[in-house]
C-alpha cells in the first residue's frame, strides 16, 4: 500500500540529497550557484558547487536553504540564522523559520508570528503577522493572524513556493515599510513577481489586476485568472462564462476562455484571444480551443496555420515543437512548417555492450553496435534499462530482449510479464502464469491463476488456493526477505543505522553511524534516524514522542506528538497494537525494528485512511 508521508504532502517535490563528504572550500564569488546537500549520521547540511559538485561549506547545519543576495538561512540547533558564502554566521540564529532576502529583506518567524528583517537582522517590521512578504524594495504585502509553524513531526515549511500554503485567497495589506502605512486593505493576491508587481483582487472582487508597490495598479482588476512570471512572461485570461450542462471544465476553458499575456512590466506581449493559453517555453505558446491544440509563436502567430490533436513544447534549448497528425508526431519550426519529429533518431539508453535504444516516432528502434537494426520492426514507447533480458513491448504483446540485441522470444508473444531475477521471469500466457527462463524456454508452464515474484520465490494462487513456489514449481516458505529486514535498520547509505542491546531481556535501542560507531546509546524503547538535525524517541513520563537533537537533549521548539507513526503520514494509519495511541506507537515502532532484526514474521502494517 501507498503511503505518503506529510513531508510529502506538504512540498511539492521532495528534496534528493546527492550524499557526498563535504569541507570548506574557497568560497565561489557567486554563492547562488550552489546547492544545499545533507548527509551523514546526523543528516545535517552545507553546500557544495551545483556545476562542478565541489565542497564549499561543511555538513553542519541542520536545515540549509538557497543562497539569495549573498546569504543563506540555515537552522543549528533548532533556530534559523543566515550565513555568508564562508559559511560564518552574520545574522544569530534566533528565528523559528526563515526565508531568502529580496531587495535585502527577508521574511522570518518568531514563534507563531512573521515579520521582516534587513541584512543586519534588524526587524522593519515587528514580527506580529501569519505573513509579512517584502514587496519591492520598500513594501510588505502582510496577512492578520498566527504564522505557518512547522508541521507535528517538525518538518520547517518556507521552502519552495512563496504562497505555497496559501491558496485560498486569504485576505492580505499591502503596508509601506518606511512609514508603516496602511496602503490597501482586504486583498486576495497571486504571485506574478515580488521584486515589481502582484497580482491582487480588491475585497469582493473576483478579478485581478497588477499591483505596485506603492499601492497604485499597473493594471486595473479585470482578469479573472493570472498567472506567475515565467521566463519574462505571465498569461492572463478573462472573459470565460458559466459552464454548460455535459461540458467539462477544460473544454469549457478552451472553447470560450479569452487568454493573452503581459511582460514583466506589465505591457500587453499577446492581446487576448480566443484561446485557453496553457504553457509557454522557449518561444512557443501551447493554446486549445474548440477540443483541438494548436501552437503560438511570440508574435502570436498560429504556426502551421491550423489547430491539431495534440501538440508538446519544446524544451528550455530546443527549436522544434511536436505535433499530432493524422496520428503520428512530427515537427513544427518557428517558421510554421512541418519537419522530421525533433526526437527521432534521439538515443533514449545506450549501454556499455553497443546497444542503443532510440526514438522512432513514437515507438522505439534497436540500433546494434554497427549502427544496424537488430529488431526487424519497432517497439512500444515503453521504460527499457541496460538490465539485460530486459522487457520490451510489441503491439501490445510482452518479450525481453537479450544483450545482443536479438529478442529471447521473437515476436513478443507475452500477455504480460515480471522482469527477470536472475536467470527467470514470470509470463502470462492465455490468462496463465508460468516461468521462463534466460534461454527463452518455458521453465514451469503456464498454469496459475496470480503471481508475484518476492525475494527468489513467488507467491501464486491455483484452485483458489494460494502458495509459494521456486522457479522449478515446487512449494516453499514464504521468503524471509533478508534485504528488506536489513533496510528497515538503516538509516540513508551514509547515515548509519539503528542498532539495539538487551537489557533484561527488553529490546532498547540507538544510533550507530557508517562506521559501526555508536553515537546514541541504545537505551529507548524505539528510535527514528535522524533527519534535519533530530531523531524522535517515546518519553513514557510523558506518554508522547519528542525530538532530541545529537546531543540527546529534547527540542523545546518541536511539539510532541502522541503516534509516532501516524503523524508521519499523511493517507493512512499504522496499525493498532494498543488501545493506548501512545503505546500503539510504541509498539508499532518495535515490531518493525524486531522485523529488521529477523524476529518477527512480518512488518507492521498501514492501514488505509480511505
């Protein structure tokens, strides 16, 4: 079952930490080009170069944002400061979360409340507002009430999107930094760009137009959607009515929605038109109107002079957009005509023994070493890996294709299949499972009704009974799936793991890293890795679970929580084992530890919210 974490939930892309060892390095006269990166025992974080991947600032922190205007806000030891590009701290760290300088200021928070600093961390405007944005060089766009605080499992938020978390129109004042005027009141806003202008609605009012910072509007409120600045650019559209009985809401955007687009200083690039503007890159603009897609150029010209079935962008360097005709995708330039599909002949894997897998219209030809085909016809556009047989489609049907580029089983014939483990991989034939083998033989006949392989063995059903089987068809235990178990321990590749000692035959445990170094001693009755600086542990004064930082003092800053589990995600629930949360947390906790260990059968569960 699926389970999302609410650290998903709450940032739209999670960050990928690129886990290498890190030192001081001379500082890079730009520090914006670098990239924060964690690891480590205690997952904490610093800098290194994103072009070149060298070190620039040691591993210290335990949250580490961008770089902006020469500064960066990192957490230590639970409180936001900034640092320079030698990784000094300028501005203490007295703040609860903390956001990049524009214009050299930055939103920070105190407690439950946001205001505004200068680059020395001087407050211009007191911390006593949910939000407090700065807007140009001398405004705050501010909004009443309790600042976003980091979630239960003490997640800090202020990372990505400026109103990532606030899409619901709140209402905000656009305040004059200097003087502390109220400029206006009871706005709804939508970021175009917080350096010059935003889109704001006036109370009451559905339609947006383009605020300054000084309170007068570029452009009056007349746009009932507008969008955020994209590469000099920001679409609008106005003008879309009711939606009609049995018609969507896209068709009913294409078929009557007026778009156009502004520049950066708010002057009219494309007028609006009869078009539903969903995308613009590199000079071309995808519309739809009337149920088809149809492409723009920056003039606004229709390229190729007509609508089509379907059309995809370029992407950030390319000159070539793609279009569906009659079926097939081919090329549209930006002088309008037609050419070759830009990605035909485009390698989409090539592997170390000269086999290249290469695009072909919208299906995928097999070039060998010398260049020549080595599949007489072309494959399904499907995932295909340098992992030897590997699983290829044809009309539909499932094959694997071997090392030398010849197909074990020619043609595909396969209904549907499980990639190969070593020298098998499950098929279905006539609605039937079975065992091929490496040489293309049928190792065991297709006879049963399920089948899924796990850990070297598979799990099958036949005659409404269901089983485990090895590849010749005989009946085995289930696997005791060592490597899962294991993972259940660790603690990221260089984080170390959790490990655990007998006291009086109880089960208590802690942190060792890489090394096999203890760095916690194991003692609690459960423990999580550490991530952002701190693990949590269960207090059994208190019935909750509570960060500690690594030097095993809990965070004052970070509430308790009574499940463990459960604050940790987001569409289910773990299992109940206690009519105690607490203890249920506890002891849900234990028994994957136990799991890792190889003392419990199975894995504590998720149980779906939905």
């Amino acid at each position: 079952m699926r389970v999302v974490t609410r650290q998903f939930m709450f940032v739209a892309a999670a960050w990928a930490c690129l886990l290498c060892s890190v030192g001081i390095g001379v500082a890079d006269p730009r520090p914006e080009r670098w990239v924060e990166r964690c690891g480590g025992v205690y997952a904490l974080c610093g800098y290194i170069d994103r072009a070149t991947l060298e070190p620039r600032i040691d591993r210290k922190f335990e949250v580490a944002l961008p770089f902006s205007e020469g500064l960066a806000a990192v957490r230590s030891e639970g409180r936001f400061g900034y640092i320079d590009s030698k990784g000094e701290m300028v501005i203490a760290p007295t703040f609860d979360l903390a956001r990049g300088f524009r214009n050299g200021h930055a939103e920070v928070v105190v407690g439950d409340k946001a205001g505004i600093i200068d680059r020395t961390g001087k407050f211009l405007l007191p911390p006593n507002y949910a939000r407090a944005i700065p807007f140009g060089a001398g405004a705050a766009l501010v909004r009443p009430g309790r600042a976003v605080k980091s979630d239960s499992i003490g997640f800090p938020r202020f990372r990505f999107d400026e109103l990532f978390f606030d899409r619901n129109n709140r209402s905000y004042l656009l305040v004059d930094l200097p003087s502390g005027k109220v400029l206006k009141d009871e706005m709804a806003i939508q970021e175009f760009e917080f350096g010059t202008f935003v889109w704001a609605a006036q109370p009451g009012d559905k339609r947006y137009g383009l605020l300054a910072p000084d309170g007068t509007w570029k452009i009056e409120p007349r746009f009932e959607a507008a969008g955020k600045l994209r590469e000099g650019r920001a679409i609008v559209c106005y003008g879309w009515p009711a939606r009609h009985k049995g018609q969507s809401s896209q068709r009913d955007r294409a078929d009557a929605t007026q778009c156009g687009v502004i520049d950066r200083h708010g002057q009219t690039i494309l007028a609006p038109r009869q078009f539903w503007i969903q995308d613009y890159r590199n000079g071309f603009f995808r519309v739809t109107k009337d149920q088809k897609v149809a492409v723009l150029d920056d003039a606004g010209r229709l390229l190729g002079g007509r609508l089509f079935d379907d059309a995809r962008l370029p992407d950030y360097s390319g000159e070539v957009a793609k279009i569906l005709v009659d079926g097939q995708w081919v090329g549209l330039n930006r002088a309008g005509n037609l050419v070759p599909n830009p990605e035909d002949g485009k390698t989409l894997v090539a592997c170390p023994s000269g086999i290249k897998f290469m695009r072909s219209g919208d299906r995928i030809q097999v070039v060998g070493a010398n260049g020549k085909p080595t599949v007489s016809y072309l494959l399904d556009d499907t995932y295909v890996t340098c992992k030897f047989p590997v699983s290829v489609r044809y009309n539909g049907k499932w094959g694997f294709l071997k090392q030398d580029g010849k197909l074990l089983v020619d043609p595909p014939s396969f209904q549907s299949q499980f990639g190969f483990s070593g020298v098998y991989a499950g098929v279905k034939v006539d609605g039937k499972w079975g065992i091929l083998d490496s040489s293309g033989v049928l190792a065991l006949a297709p006879q049963f009704d399920e089948m899924q392989p796990d850990s070297g063995a598979y799990a099958v059903s036949k005659d409404a009974r269901k089983f485990w089987i090895d590849a010749s068809g005989r009946e085995v235990a289930e696997p005791r799936r060592l490597e899962d178990r294991q993972s259940k321990l660790r603690c990221e590749p260089d984080g170390g793991q959790r490990v655990s000692r007998n006291s009086n035959g109880t089960l208590l445990w802690g942190i060792a890293d890489a090394a096999g170094n203890i760095v916690v001693e194991p003692k609690y009755r459960a423990i999580t890795c550490f991530r952002d600086g701190f693990a949590w542990v269960p207090f059994d004064e208190r019935r909750e679970w509570c960060a500690i930082d690594r030097n095993e003092q809990k965070r004052e800053n970070v509430t308790c929580v009574k499940n463990w589990a459960d604050s940790n995600v987001a569409d289910a629930r773990a299992e109940t084992m206690s009519d105690d949360p607490y203890e249920s947390g506890v002891l849900w906790m234990r028994a994957e530890l136990e799991y890792g260990l190889d003392l419990r059968e199975k894995p504590p569960r998720f149980v779906s919210q939905f």
